[in-house]
C-alpha cells in the first residue's frame, strides 16, 4: 500500500508544482504561490479528519508536546522548501527544479553520517560523490560551455540544495510526528498529523503575508480557479505522503518517489515546452539514479 501511495503522492506533487509554477509566472510572490497550496486545503483536510474519525468511531489522540514540535518543525522546514523551490522556477526549467528537490535524500545521508555519526558504507559515500556530479552538471547556466566548482555558488543552487534540504527535513519530522500517535491506525495518524500541519502553515504563513507582503492574500483568492487546484492537489498528495511515512521509513518512501522525476521531464517537455540540455539530463539523470542505489545499497 505505501508504494501505491508513494507514486500517487509524487504524481499529485508534480501537478502542484506545476501550477505553482504557473502562479509564479502570474506575478505572485514565492510566499504568495507557496500560500496558495494551504487557505484552500486547510477546510477541505479538517472536514476529511472530521469525517475519518466520526466514521470509525476513533477518539481525537491527546496532543503531546513531541507531536506539536514534530509537526511545527516540519510545517516550518515545508514552507521554507517550497518557496525555494518556486524562486528556483523562475530561473531554470521544472525539471531541473525537481531535480534538485531530489537531492533531500543525499543530504539527508550525509548530515545522518557527519552530525549524528550514522554508519555510512564505503560504496554509500561513492553514491553521494555520484549525485554530487550530477548536483555540478545541474549547477552551471545551461549557456555556460564549461562547468566550474564557482557554479555551486550560484543563486539557484543555492536554492535548489536548500529546497532538497528542507524537504527532507520535513519528510523527517512528519514521520516523527506520525509515530508519538502510536495508539492510532496509520490512515488516522496521517491524516491527523497532515491537518495539524496545514493548519500551522496557514496560520504561520497567513500572518507573514498579512504584516509583510499584505496584498498576495488578495492575489491568491483572485486566482482562486488554479489556487483551488494548488490546495486540493496539495491536500491528496501530502495524504499520501502522511499515510506513506507512517506505515514505512522515509528513505524507503522517498525513494520510490523518485519516479517523480519522469512526470517531471514529461511536463518540462510537453506542457512548458522547455529545452533540457543533454548535460542538464546527464546531472539529472546521475542524481536520480545515485538517489536509488543509495537506498538500495547504502
């Protein structure tokens, strides 16, 4: 079941990237299209919780300190990791931009091993070195003949590796979240932990917007028609996600939602109609894969 989840999840994603991409290109804000995913899913997930629960008869879970830091975290490191990620749309094409966002589970290995002292293999390491010539390979200008180490300073890799960063970051977080409500059944603790989530980015985000950038509020519900989509698309996704993460490990989970990357390539060619260079194919078909055997084999 939490690979079927996992595929649907990435390929619900893929559409909501899609859309805040195209809300991007409208005008708004990064926050403002990273908004848009929450004011309209936020209801729509409170009365799915509310009805999951009335249905079985389940009782709501007390709400721990370790549940409300988990999620809070999470939320936190989510937003920050979409609105790289919409910046990023704005300078490269989507696939690199999903491509980068797949490097979560690289740095998520490679912070495992330096600050927590994970054991990582010899041919782990060789993996990482494989991903991170493909991160070099993304890293250049697509009109840059040569690439150079200096290209990894550059804004949208910068933006791209933080995006992953967060990403999995949050995918960490959630798991955790999902796990301090043992008592409950996996959909339950999904879907519970996933409308805490919302709720908090919501709150958290709305406010920012209010006190700094006042008017995409308004933005977002006058392009309610695709805004909708962002929110609802968001909602199905991350339920999966939710599920997903609560009935197998991340790294596992994570993945299988590499497959992403083809629904990605798919809509850079055919609905953006972008141009990938074969060396931008090249770097991103070595993270995807050193993604894979990492997983497999480290």
């Amino acid at each position: 079941m939490w690979i079927f989840l996992a595929v649907l999840a990435a390929l619900v994603q893929n559409f909501r990237f899609m859309m805040q991409k195209h809300l991007a290109a409208t005008g708004l804000s990064a926050a403002g299209a990273t908004f848009a995913r929450y004011l309209w899913s936020a209801p729509l997930v409170a009365i799915l919780l509310w009805a999951l629960f009335s249905h079985s008869g389940t009782a709501y879970p007390p709400i721990g300190v370790w549940f409300l830091g988990f999620v809070t975290a999470g939320g936190i490191c989510q937003i920050l990791a979409t609105v790289c990620l919409v910046v990023l749309f704005k300078q490269r094409n989507f696939a690199v931009g999903i491509s980068f966002k797949k490097t979560e589970t690289l740095q998520a290995a490679v912070f495992g091993a330096v600050l927590l002292g994970d054991a990582l293999p010899l041919m782990g390491w060789g993996i990482i070195v494989l991903g991170f010539c493909g991160v070099l390979l993304l890293s250049s200008a697509p009109s840059n003949a040569l690439v150079s180490w200096r290209d990894l300073l550059q804004r949208s890799t910068v933006l791209g590796l933080a995006a992953g960063f967060f990403f999995g970051a949050s995918g960490v977080f959630y798991r955790g979240a999902a796990l301090e409500l043992a008592d409950l059944g996996a959909v339950h603790r999904g879907m519970f932990s996933l409308a805490f989530a919302i709720w908090i980015q919501l709150l958290l985000l709305g406010l920012y917007l209010v006190m700094m950038q006042r008017g995409e509020v308004i933005r977002v519900i006058r392009h309610w028609k695709i805004t909708a989509l962002v929110g609802l698309t968001s909602m199905v996704g991350s339920g999966c996600l939710f599920v997903a993460f609560s009935l197998q490990n991340v790294a596992y989970v994570n993945a299988v939602g590499q497959i992403e990357m083809v629904f990605a390539a798919l809509s850079s060619r055919f609905v953006f109609k972008e141009h990938t260079t074969q060396r931008e194919a090249l770097g991103m078909t070595l993270i995807v894969l050193s993604v894979v055997l990492l997983i497999m084999f480290g």
